[in-house]
C-alpha cells in the first residue's frame, strides 16, 4: 500500500542522490569531517535542486543532525497550515532518500527520515549510527 | 601517453581496467593492484597533513625503471589510477591533470546513467570513449554525441509534422 511506494520513492531518490553526490561536489577539495559533509547538502545539493539553501542545521555532535527548510518547495503550493498534512509524506519520501543518496555516495551510512509540524515548514533528521 | 588506466570502487575492487598493448595485460593489473597502498598512503598522510593541501590529484605513485604510475582520488574514494610510459619525457604535469580531470567527467557521466548501477563493473563503452583509447584521450564523445542528437531531432521533428492532423494520438506513434 502506502509504505510500499514511499519506499520505492525512497530508493528512486537514493539514486539520484548518489548521482548528485559525485557530480555536484567536484571541484570542492575532499571533505575533511561529518559536518562538511552536511553543511554542503544544506548549502549546494538544497540550491542544485531547489534553488535555495537550507534554512537552518542543528546537531547534537553525536550524529544526530536535524535540518530546518521554512518554506520547502515541494510543500509551499499546497497549502499553508495544517491542511493536507497527511499527504505531506508522499512528498518528502524522494527527498530523504536524496540525501541518504548523497551521504551514501560521500562515504556515510545513514538513516534519513521527515516530519512535518505545518506546512511548508519540514524537517528533515539524518541519523549516522557510530561505528 | 598513457599504457593503462583503471578505475578502483572505494572498497578497493577495480570498477574498469583498459590497456594499449593487449598483450601481458596481466603486468598492468598487478602495477595497479600494487599502486593502491601507495594511494592509501597518501590519503591517509593528506587526512593529516593542514587543511589547505587538501587535493584530488595525488601526483607521481612510483616509478619503475619502464612505467610511472599517478593516482587521483575523488571525493567518494573512487580512485583512478595511470600508468604512462616513462620514455614520454614530454609528458607534463598538467597534461596528466587534465586527463584525469577527463576520466572524472566520464565517471560521473557514468554514475549518472540511471542504467548503471553503482558498484558493478563499468560495461558501457560509450561512457568511457574519450579514456578508453588511452593513446588518445581526445573529444571523439564530444564529436558522436551532437550527431546523434541531430539524427534524433530530425526523426523526432519528421514523427511529429502531421500532429495538427491527427490530433493527440500521433504524438505517441513513433
């Protein structure tokens, strides 16, 4: 049903992710930790793909990174508010596995997972597992 | 110009290994093989070396009495790997730079095909045709792919002419 397409979105996007994750940062020297590696999918995959950065990254240094977009894309012509906030899901399924994608390819195995509180503002929470 | 290129995944297995002189291929895969600990070496002192000296080349591996062997690592610890002739003394820094700046794009063109999927063997010809000839790494990719376009719009063009009269269903009749 329903968890069967998002995670086939999810996997649709995990692979665009990890194009993207050897494409976009090629001129960039190598990335020397975790938060590098963050801070450049919320500064150049967010503006690749949608054309503005990220607007806010919180961590707790202990692999735990929550990403903020107050006014995501995807999300801004539906509604505003709490309107169709069951159907936000569907929307944000190839996203998290873009980034999962990207970190994949960029060497970081992780779990990536949204939440919405009221559109358009979503957030999106990368677990790494330390190793 | 080059005898021998190679394209090793980041878990050290070779993704694709071409080499002129077909025959004593066996030699190359093992220069190949042997040059990996010499480019984990060098990641590992660039991780911490400072920050600035940071770079994806990676320079001269070794020299043997006929070969050099240069490496470059790219940001997803895909490293290539080159092994030219060392009677070319004309051969320059930079021309190596450029080639493996040349076999960066190809990879990632690779990478971006939704056909491949990332960690086999790298099949496709297509791809790699500006590296896969290693004596001549020049823009024939650059010459087929336009005509190929220009074949394909002019068919594309030709298919869609009587769309006014046929309507919407002529669209999908190609």
């Amino acid at each position: 049903g329903q968890k069967m397409s998002l995670s086939v979105l999810e996997s649709m996007g995990f692979r665009v992710g990890q194009a993207l994750g050897e494409r976009l940062p090629r001129e960039t020297l190598a990335f020397r930790e975790e938060l590098d590696v963050l801070k450049f999918l919320c500064k150049d995959l967010w503006v690749a793909v949608f054309q503005k950065q990220m607007d806010s990254l919180r961590t707790n240094h202990q692999g735990t990174y929550v990403l903020q977009d107050n006014s995501f894309p995807l999300l801004l012509p539906m509604a505003s508010g709490l309107q169709y906030l069951e159907e936000a899901p569907k929307f944000l399924a190839f996203t998290c596995g873009l980034l999962r994608g990207a970190l994949c390819t960029l060497g970081i195995e992780s779990v990536v997972t949204a939440s919405v509180a009221a559109l358009p503002v979503c957030k999106f929470q990368v677990l790494i597992p330390k190793s | 110009m080059a005898v021998c290129i190679a394209v090793i995944a980041k878990e050290n297995y070779p993704l694709y290994i071409r080499s002129t002189p077909t025959e004593n291929e066996l030699k190359f895969h093992y220069m190949v093989h042997t040059s990996l600990d010499v480019v984990d070496e060098k990641i590992s002192a660039m991780g911490k070396a400072l920050v600035d000296q940071r770079e994806l080349y990676l320079g001269l591996l070794y020299p043997t009495e006929d070969y050099k062997v240069y490496g470059y690592v790219t940001n997803s610890k895909v490293k290539f790997v080159m092994v030219v002739d060392s009677s070319n003394t004309a051969l320059r820094d930079n021309e190596i730079r450029s080639m493996f700046r040349k076999l960066h794009n190809s990879y990632t063109d690779v990478m971006c095909n939704p056909f491949y999927n990332p960690g086999d063997r790298i099949q496709s010809r297509w791809a790699l045709l500006p590296v896969s000839d290693p004596v001549q790494v020049g823009p024939a990719f650059c010459v087929l792919l336009p005509s190929f376009c220009r074949t394909c719009l002019a068919i594309l063009v030709a298919k869609m002419q009587p769309f006014g009269k046929q309507g919407r269903k002529g669209l999908f009749k190609l």
